[in-house]
C-alpha cells in the first residue's frame, strides 16, 4: 500500500463555505504530499490569498501553490481549455507548476456541446460550465476520458500540455513512496446527487465517500474536516429559500462580499441550520470542524440560527459562539474540535 494516510476536506452546506481557504491553509503544513480534487470540474471556485495575493483556482488543486504534487481524480470532469488557461494564469501569477499538475486518465472530458448544452439551463440555475451534461454522458456511458482523448488525434498538443496524465491506482498503490493525502472536494453535501435537495443539486457526489471513489481506500481516512459558514449562502433556483427582501441578509451579502468565484452570481443569504449542518456532519464522520466568516455577523452585528424549525436570534458573538458548540458537540460524537475563523485570509 502506499497511502499513508487521507485526510478529507467536505463542505457542510451549500458551497462557498471557504473550503479552499482550509486547503491552502492544510496543504502549507508538513503533513501532506498531495493534494487530490475529488469531484466536481470547472463549475467550482476556490479564493485563496497566497503570499499577500488573491487567487481564484477553478480546476487546479490547491497544493500547487505549495509546490505539492496536486492531482485531479477520476471523479471530476476536465474542461480542458480552461484548465490550460488556469495554469498558465497560474504561471504568470509567478506560481511554478510543471511537474506538479497530473490528470487521472479516467476522468471525463467536458466538451464544447456539453458547455453549449448547459449555457440554455434554466430550471435548475447551474453555473454553465457543462457540468451536468459531461456527468449525464460518463453515467451514460457515452462520454470521453482523458484517457481516451489522449489516445485520439485530439486538439490539444499532448507534449506541451501544462499537466500530465496519469494512472491514479498506479500512483496510489503500486509506487514505494507511502502518499500523505490532503483531498479536496468541490460544492457542498446539500448540493450532493443523491443527500441534497434534488434536484436542486449539482452531478457529482460531494461526501466524504467520493474521497474513497477515487482510489483512497476507506480505512485509510484519518480525518474528515467539515467547513462551513457561521451563516448559509446558496445560489441557485431552488425557491423559497430564503426572504431576499430581509435587510439583515441584504447586508451580510455586502459586508461578506457573496458573490461566486466562478459566475459572479449573488448568493441568497440565510441562517445557518443547524439540524442540516449535524445531518452532514454525521454521514461525512467529521472530526474536525472550520466555521468560516464569523466575523461577518460580527461586522454586521446580527447573529442568528435555526434549529429545530425554530429562529434563535443572539446579540452577541459570544452567546451566538456558545450556542452552535454546545449543540453541535452534543449531536456528533466524533467531533474533536471547532475552529472559529474570524479572518479571510487564514483559519
């Protein structure tokens, strides 16, 4: 075997929650050799701040900025153009990558008629990144692997591609060298196919156990970081969700600048929900918890959460603080610690 351990980043909510933050935060240490993307493609976004910098990754694992081996799996769907872009954007932002960016073979390739297909959605609000077509079509087993495309007579000139492509299971478990894995997933566990709100849901599966459908075998988990927000976003056109017209939410969209990584499109703001928040935090088997952006209710001055179908409002963060521990420690046995980060650029 040579994985020595995986340990898992899972977004609890709906997205957007910062888990990149805590990636590029978790990758810096010397814990990790890889970082593995999960799932997902170029549908998501991750804001980083790098060396005083901000950066906005789409594909691209954010153990590069690290200089760590940084692989997308085979659960995720490659649009490849945009990822050359991002690389060579990466490039140019003065971040060395050649050598470090590796493609599983099995992953599948998101086309031009998948984004074509995608750009005339309107029912369920998606990020028009050909996502959920180039999923339909692997699903359907009419897709193409990068595999494949490399095989083929292709577009892209193979020799001077940014990335190169690889056998995962090879990697992971023939090589000598025993991996620490840092894996990274994309959206969130209620935008999950089969645990979200369907179909109010992105295609690909957003749990901890997508980790494992990418080669890290079960038993090698170590730990499972669960992030959220200390207050819920969503994009989307699930309806109902939130009163758009509240001030309070109005302005904590301003104040926390919510706004996506990947389409610019606002994000409904609402409270956190705590019984959705233990309900994913209990199927993922979090043992570490990162609640972002508490210091957004702290510059708004309005804390609030919703528990049990009920409105808990606080006036102060200390109380607001108190409250989401004690239930939380309380509902899932597993958890050993909560962060509270009060700061964009770090946990």
């Amino acid at each position: 075997m040579a994985i020595d351990y995986a340990d898992v980043i899972v977004d609890l909510q709906y997205g957007d929650t910062g888990k990149g933050k805590v990636a590029h935060h978790l990758a810096a240490s010397d814990e990790y050799d890889m970082v593995l993307r999960y799932n997902g493609g170029a549908n998501a976004g991750h804001t980083v701040y790098h060396n005083g910098k901000k950066i906005v990754m789409h594909q691209v694992p954010v153990g590069v900025l690290h200089g760590k081996v940084s692989i997308i799996g085979p659960g995720c769907v490659v649009d490849i153009p945009a990822l050359v872009k991002e690389i060579k954007e990466l490039n140019a932002a003065g971040i060395a990558t050649e050598g470090l960016i590796f493609v599983d073979k099995r992953a599948h390739v998101v086309t031009g008629d998948h984004l074509y297909e995608d750009k005339h959605d309107t029912k369920i609000g998606t990020t028009k990144r050909g996502i959920g077509p180039a999923y339909r079509d692997k699903y359907n087993r009419t897709g193409i692997t990068i595999g494949q495309m490399e095989d083929r007579n292709n577009p892209y000139d193979w020799p001077d591609c940014p990335f190169e492509i690889i056998d995962i299971y090879k990697l992971l478990h023939q090589s000598t060298f025993k991996y620490r894995v840092l894996c990274e997933g994309a959206q969130g566990f209620h935008l999950d196919i089969d645990w979200g709100e369907y179909p109010y849901v992105t295609s690909s599966h957003c749990t901890v156990g997508s980790a494992c459908l990418n080669g890290i075998p079960p038993h090698k988990i170590r730990r499972v970081y669960g992030v959220l927000k200390a207050y819920e976003t969503y994009v989307g056109n699930r309806a109902n969700y939130t009163d758009e017209s509240n001030p309070i939410f109005q302005e904590i969209q301003r104040v926390g600048q919510e706004f996506g990584a990947t389409t610019s499109r606002p994000r409904k703001v609402n409270w956190m929900n705590l019984d959705k928040v233990i309900q994913a935090m209990q199927i993922n088997g979090v043992s570490h918890m990162i609640i972002n952006k508490a210091d957004i209710l702290q510059e708004v001055g309005k804390f609030g959460v919703i528990h049990h179908e009920k409105e808990y409002q606080f006036t102060n963060y200390v109380a607001f603080n108190a409250f989401v521990t004690s239930i939380l420690y309380e509902h899932v046995n597993r958890l050993a610690t909560i962060t509270w980060s009060l700061s964009p650029n770090g946990i």
